[in-house]
C-alpha cells in the first residue's frame, strides 16, 4: 500500500514538474525474450526501468504486443518467452512497423545450447533486426545489450563468448543511433538470479533497470 502510494506521488509530482515543454513524450520497447517480458516466478526489468523513467521526470509510454504484471497493473512489450534471436529477426519488422518505438532495448541471447555453436547466427540476427528498424525509423536509438550469463552450463557456456563478438559487432558498426550496453559487466548470476540460475531476482532486475537508465540518460536529455 504505501509503495503503491509512493508511486501516486510520483506521478503526480510528474505532472507538477514537466520539462516545460522541453522534453517531449516518447517510446520505449523492450525487446527480448523471458528476461525482458518476465514470467510466473520472475519479473521483468521494465517496472524498476518504469520507476526510475517516472522519478527522472520523464514523459514515455512503453509499447508493445505484450503486457506484462507489475505493481501498477501491467507494462507493454516485445519479450517473448523461450524464444532465440533468431526468432526475434523474423518478427522484427512487423513487430516494430506496429510499435516504432523511440528506444528499443535489445537483451536476447539465450535459448540456443552450446552444442549448436550459435554465436555466429545470433550476430547476423542482431545486425539484420538492426537494419530493418533503422529502415523503418532512422531516428531510432536502438541500444543492444551484452548477454547476463547464467550458472545453467554447459548450456550457455556460449555467452561469454557471444558477449565478446556483441561488443566487437558494436565497434565495427560505428552508427551513433546503436549503444551498446554492457549489462553482463556488473552481473553475478550467483546473487542475481533466482533458483534456475537464469532469470532475474529483485536484485538483479533492479541492477538491470539502473544500467537501462544509465545508458538512456544522455539520450533523453537530448531527445
């Protein structure tokens, strides 16, 4: 009760102090699989994301086919649980033609085996996913994060690997409208994640939502 009134406050203390029509309204997509969209054990990053946006003052809606359950009801967007990047290429065009968001948030990585050697594919699914939403939308600020690695091995002992080939893909890209976002820097699956040593605890979704926010800042502020 009383967080749900801190969060009143907020959005009233919001419409007090606008930008005064210096930052305008903008749109936020979360594009992922089960960490970004959440689950019945676990939740998305997208809410502490949500309250940290609305502390800052921010105007933004998030935006989505999806929604899913937080403490203010539910937040749109584009995670889909269980599924590769692969996946996510195949829909990209449709999904973001629907929703062109101003910010796409990129975390997806997992769903392959080590065994299928994927680190290859989930890098040519990154850059084409890049290109169709640059097509649609060249203002588009389309931050893509490193992979938060898991203890569930061998399965994903590809990640660290996968993360050295996402920063390297970044460099080479030289487009001012991809960030890279280091998301694995600060993160231990050992205290981060809940008992399937994959998907994120309250720790690690609050982390996941400042290292978000951090990246962002000096995009809205200049948005």
């Amino acid at each position: 009760m009383q967080k749900r009134l801190y969060i009143l406050m907020l959005l009233l203390l919001t419409g007090m102090f606008t930008y005064a029509g210096q930052q305008k309204r903008f749109t936020v997509m979360g594009f992922g699989d089960s960490i970004t969209e959440g689950g019945e054990n676990f939740s998305s990053y997208l809410y502490p994301l949500w309250e940290r946006l609305i502390a800052a003052g921010y105007e933004f809606d998030f935006i989505g086919p999806n929604k899913s359950e937080c403490e203010i009801g539910k937040l749109a967007n584009s995670g889909f649980r269980g599924k590769p990047v692969e996946y996510l290429d195949q829909i990209t065009d449709s999904i973001y033609r629907e929703y062109p968001a101003d910010f796409v948030l990129i975390h997806a990585g997992h769903n392959h085996h080590i065994d299928q050697n994927p680190v290859k594919g989930i890098i040519q699914s990154y850059r084409s996913i890049i290109q169709k939403i640059l097509t649609i939308n060249p203002q588009a600020h389309i931050f893509l994060a490193t992979v938060t690695e898991s203890g569930k091995l061998p399965k994903y002992g590809y990640i660290p690997k996968l993360n050295t080939e996402i920063k390297r893909f970044v460099k080479a890209l030289k487009n001012k409208q991809v960030i890279l976002v280091d998301q694995n820097a600060t993160h231990d699956w050992r205290t981060m994640t809940i008992e399937d040593k994959v998907h994120p605890n309250q720790l690690g979704r609050e982390r996941m939502a400042e290292v978000w926010f951090n990246a962002m800042k000096p995009y809205l502020e200049a948005f």
